[in-house]
C-alpha cells in the first residue's frame, strides 16, 4: 500500500512525524479510555516504585502506538528502546537487546507477532521473572547459562492481536486496543499539528482534512503536510479551497478511502457479486498480501460501514455498493 493515504510509515516522513509526536499523556489526542487505563498503571507502578506491568499495543497503523510507548518511557523518565518483531530473527537477536537494558528501561518491540518463535519462548521467562537462558555450544555438550536481567518494561505493539500466541499475550498485564478517531479528535490533531507547522488553517479547512484522514492520524498529519505545499506553492491561505485542490490532487476521495481501499471495495461489488468472498481470494485478485488486507484495509472499510465480516467471508454491504456506484441487483 502506498500513498497519501497509506497508514504505513515512509522513510522520509521519520524526521517530520518525530516532530508531531505528542510528548505526554495529556498531549495525546483522544483515546481517552486508553489513556485513563495508562495513567492509572504508570501512577500505581510509580508509587509502589516498581516497573509497571507490559503493556499491548493492539490496532491499526498510523493510529499512535510508537508514539505511545514513547509517552510511557517519558512519563516513568526511563530510556526506551525501540526494536521490531522483523528485526528479532533469532533467540540471540533478543538476548543481546534484553541483556543491554538498564533497570526500568522500556522495552518497545513493534510488529511483536512478526518475531522469531524461539526468541518468543525466550521473551515468555524474560517477561515473568526477568531471566533468560543462553545456550552456549552444541549438540550433546551444550549448556544453558541463565542470566539475571534488569527489571524492565514491555511495550509490545501489533496489528493483529490475534496472532500472537496465547502464552504471550496472556503475560501482558495490560492490552489497550486503539480505535479509529472520530473526527472531533482528528480535527485536534490536525489543529495542533498545524501549530506546530507554524501554517495556519482554517476551521471549514481542518475539518475537511479530518473527514478524509481515514480515522488515522498519521494521514491527518500527512494530507495536511500536502495542503501545506499547495497554500506555499500557490501563494494561497490554508483556506478549504486550498484543501479541496491539495486533496483533489491527490486523489483522496470525500469518505477519505484510498486507492486499495477503492479496489478491494469494487473487486468485492464487481468480481464477486457482492460476496461473500474469502480473504486469500480478494487479495490475489487485488494483487495485495492477505494480511495488508486483513490488518490495513478492512478495519477501516468495516468501520466505514461499508464492508462486513461473515462467517462465510466479506460482504460489500448497500453502502458499499452505493459508494463504487455499481448500481445494486434487485436480488440482493
Ligand atoms: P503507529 O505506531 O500506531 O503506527 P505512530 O505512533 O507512529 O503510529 O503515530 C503516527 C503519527 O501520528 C505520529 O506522527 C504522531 O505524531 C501522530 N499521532 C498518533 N496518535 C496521535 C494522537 N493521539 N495525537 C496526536 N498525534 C498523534
């Protein structure tokens, strides 16, 4: 998935997310829920001077994870080390980054269901008694050495909570699911990131940008990155003329879908009657990997009402029909 609208992270954006990083709880837009069940585990942790419980991190992408891991580091003034499932390919891997921690330092593994499973049955022992086992040599003459390690904090996150096996996630004290944002919230994270920017918006301008953001922030910040250049290269005010021609431009279409969200939605309607269709058969047709469909897409087109899940498979429903402007056979 690529684009404006893609809620995964490109290269060249790290330096400019980096500076919309909200830096506390409290700067952190809405979820509020999470944030109550956050707030409450880091206080109750720091009166009892003791590292908090490991923390999950389950939801979409774009939607804050990295970013709160980050304010629970903040919040506890502990050092955060950042690693990923994909970077974690062998049980050593893991031992290097847990035997370097110091004590309470935040431990953030993004992608944690793409980790290796020997390194996931290491991180079981590293996670309940801060130890783990080093196997030094081979064969018949291998021993395993254990090794203390300093109390620490895990912050996992993935987008597919499901995933993760059973043992693993039952040793996170503490799972926050992340919703998509309303558009209130996306409204104040495009306000404040505008801020930031130094650009002024106006109001009909960031609720605009808001409905199109996909529920996500990390879009929010994007196509208001794009509104940005147009108002700059055109000599215009951030006006909503300025963010319909950016957001034209771009292709970001009024309900904020994006071109895969577009293609799976139509390949559902157009190639399958509507559905149900299985999930393996919709991402060969769109030529995407089930688990983008799975993880990015339906989320949001499920959320959006426009999709929904069957025992049986994906079904566009009306308003799904209705939005590829495929008019709807009269037998459904
Ligand atoms: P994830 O790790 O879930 O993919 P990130 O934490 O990297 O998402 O967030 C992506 C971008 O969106 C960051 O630049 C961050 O500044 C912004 N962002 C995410 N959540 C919020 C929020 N609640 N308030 C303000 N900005 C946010």
């Amino acid at each position: 998935m690529s684009g404006e609208l893609s809620p995964q992270v490109a290269a060249n954006e790290l330096g400019f997310e980096g500076a919309l990083r909200p830096a506390t709880l409290d700067e952190f837009v809405g979820q509020s829920k999470v944030r109550r069940q956050l707030r409450l585990l880091l206080d109750a942790a720091t009166i009892q001077q003791r590292t908090p419980d490991h923390i999950l991190l389950a939801g979409p992408p774009g939607l804050g994870k990295t970013t709160l891991s980050m304010i629970v580091a903040a919040e506890l003034d502990k050092p955060l080390h950042q690693t990923s499932g994909p970077a974690i390919q062998h049980a050593g891997d893991l031992a290097a980054v847990l035997s370097a921690l110091t004590p309470g330092e935040v431990l953030f593994i993004d992608e944690i269901h793409r980790m290796a499973r020997s390194a996931e049955e290491m991180l079981y022992l590293a996670m309940e008694d801060f130890k783990i086992d080093i196997m030094v040599g081979k064969g018949a003459g291998a021993t395993s050495i254990p090794l203390e390690l300093a109390p620490f904090t895990l912050v996992g996150a993935t987008t597919r909570a499901g995933l993760l096996p059973n043992p693993l996630r039952d040793r996170f004290g503490f799972t926050a699911h992340l919703e998509f944002y309303d558009e209130d919230e996306l409204s104040h994270v495009v306000q404040r990131a505008a801020g930031l920017l130094g650009f002024d918006v106006a109001a009909a301008g960031v609720s605009e940008i808001a409905g199109r953001s996909r529920g996500t922030p990390r879009i929010a910040n994007r196509l208001l990155r794009r509104v940005r250049d147009y108002s700059l290269v055109h000599g215009t005010p951030g006006d909503v003329e300025a963010v319909h021609a950016a957001l034209t431009l771009y292709d970001v279409d009024a309900h904020g879908l994006d071109r895969l969200d577009r293609e799976v939605l139509r390949a559902v309607v157009e190639r399958f009657g509507g559905g149900p269709v299985g999930l393996s058969t919709l991402a060969v047709s769109v030529g995407e990997e089930a688990e983008t469909i799975e993880a990015v897409v339906e989320p949001f087109l499920v959320r959006a009402g426009l999709l929904s899940r069957t025992p049986r498979g994906r079904v566009a429903t009306r308003r799904g029909w209705e939005h590829t402007g495929i008019p709807i056979p009269d037998a459904l």
